[in-house]
C-alpha cells in the first residue's frame, strides 16, 4: 500500500499538503510516532533521501533506545511508522489551531489504514493536541489529559485498547540542546519498543 495514494483517494486536498509516499504493508505496523510538522523542504522528511535532517536527530534516539537502527528501513522493519500530525510546513514560530485543523482528515485517515496498532507515541505538544483533536470528535473526551508531558510519562494511557505515550518533539536543533528532554524521549521509545516485541 502507498500511503500518499491512499490518503489522496480519500481526501481532496484544499492546501498543498505533504503526505508520506511511501510504500509499506500496513498489516506489519505496530506502532506510529506522531511527530509535529512537515519540514519546508519535502526532502528532509523521515522518509527523504539521501540523508534527512528529520532522522539525523530522530536515529539517534532510537540507538539510544536500545535499536541499532542506520536508517528508516530500520525502523519500519521493526514496526514503527513515523508521520508529521500537521502536513504543511509551518510558516510562523508556533502552530495555529487552524492549521492542525487543516491536516486532521489525513491524520485520521492516515492512522485508520494500520490495523494492528498497538503503541502510538506523540512526540510534543502539536502532536498531543491534534491526537486529542481527533479522540474529541470520536469520543467526546480528551485521551490525554491536559499535563506536562514529563507528568504524564509515568502514566499509563489508552485509547481504545492503543498505548498512548506523549513524549517530546524528536526533531530539529532544540532536541540536542535539552539534553533531558533527549533522554527522556529515548526512555519513551524503550517503552514502546517493549510494548510491540
């Protein structure tokens, strides 16, 4: 399955919008990260070439986190799937309301095409809030509650019978500098890579 041929079937785009084109068997997906926006250049994505900046930050922490990943083959092999939760690049320092709204229907399209998710981590504040977006309109209710993530870490969280984990932003310059929160974002991946073996 192609993911960007899916979610173009499904959804007109009003904007230009960048979805993940990429092919994968949906069925082998145990978990998916949310991270918080595409990049304005296309080819720095988690699934770019040759060498992204999205994964110079985000490799790391998975060998941090006991993987010995090189690449994002790596990754996807090992269940776990990456998207951004807003699909254009932001144009101002923080991230309107509207503009998550905007990228919604192909999150939620996007996360309805794998079957066997087990784990699904949101990686900073744009991620816990557009995931929130989404459970809001299904449920009524938030699935996570409105806390600092490093309070909710130790939380246990469901959706439905899904694990969720807020975590922190895994890319661009800030994750090398906050050493903690680069830690505490490899600690989060340890746990859900316990959680899908």
């Amino acid at each position: 399955m192609n993911i960007k041929t899916e979610l173009e079937k499904t959804i007109p785009a009003v904007l230009p919008v960048q979805l993940n084109d990429l092919d994968l068997d949906p069925e082998k997906i145990k978990a998916i990260m949310i991270n918080e926006v595409v990049p304005s250049d296309p080819s720095q994505d988690f699934y770019g070439s040759p060498d992204p900046d999205y994964l110079k930050t985000t490799i790391p922490l998975f060998q941090k986190a006991g993987l010995p990943a090189q690449n994002i083959q790596d990754i996807l092999q090992t269940g776990i799937y990456i998207t951004n939760a807003v699909k254009t690049p932001k144009s101002d320092y923080t991230i309107e309301r509207s503009t998550i709204e905007t990228s919604l229907p192909f999150l939620e399209k996007e996360l309805s095409l794998f079957p066997n998710t087990k784990v699904i981590m949101l990686m900073g504040d744009v991620a816990k809030k557009a995931f929130n977006m989404l459970t809001k309109k299904a449920t009524g209710k938030n699935a996570v509650p409105s806390t600092s993530t490093y309070k909710l870490r130790t939380t246990e969280l469901y959706y439905e019978t899904i694990r969720i984990i807020p975590s922190y932003i895994i890319t661009g310059g800030n994750i090398l500098i906050e050493k903690s929160k680069a830690q505490m974002a490899s600690q989060d991946i340890t746990t859900m890579l316990r959680l899908i073996q």
